[in-house]
C-alpha cells in the first residue's frame, strides 16, 4: 500500500494544471512553480516533482511513467515473495531429505 500524501490528487492535479497552463505567462517554468507552489502551500521543490511526473505520464518528457513505476513496485514485491517461498521450500526440501536418510539408516 502507497502511503496518503498531505495532499489529496484532486490538488495535486490543480497545481500541475495551473502550472502547465501559466508557465508561458512567467520567465520559466520554476518561477510558475514558485509562485504557484504558494497558492497551494506545498514547497516548490513537491510541485516541481508532481509536474515532472505529469510531464512523463502525458508523454512530454522522458522517464518511467507511474503506471510502470507501479507495475514495477508490484513486479518487485512478488519476486521477493517467491524467493522467500523457494527459501522455505528449498529447506523444507532438506529437512525432509534428512529425516528420510535418518530412517533409512535405522
């Protein structure tokens, strides 16, 4: 489970629009961000990271999108579930071998 941020999406998505709406109405992105960042008292530096993230998801920039960080996330949890899984079969496996062996020898 993802943890719940400060802020809900509903918000989160507000900021990114707002900022990828008016950044041509600023010297740069970043002074967008910074002011817009204010509006909604959040650090610039979150808003920053929520509109690259946008920028990734809708195809402008070049990264992972979220679905695939999740699906990755996901991917990784169930690996490690299998390996534990292997581990408890693997010894599971020699414990058995032994106690076989054991009998035998009686």
């Amino acid at each position: 489970m993802g943890r719940q941020g400060r802020y809900s999406p509903e918000v989160r998505e507000r900021a990114v629009r707002m900022v990828l709406d008016h950044q041509d109405e600023h010297s740069s992105q970043w002074a967008a961000i910074s002011s817009i960042a204010a509006k909604f008292g959040c650090t610039t530096e979150t808003l920053r990271r929520w509109v690259r993230e946008a920028e990734i998801d809708q195809g402008r920039r070049a990264g992972i999108t979220s679905d695939e960080r999740q699906r990755m996330k996901e991917l990784e949890r169930e690996n490690r579930e299998l390996k534990r899984a292997n581990a408890i079969l693997r010894e599971a496996s020699v414990y058995f071998a032994q106690a076989e062996l054991d009998r035998r020898r009686k």
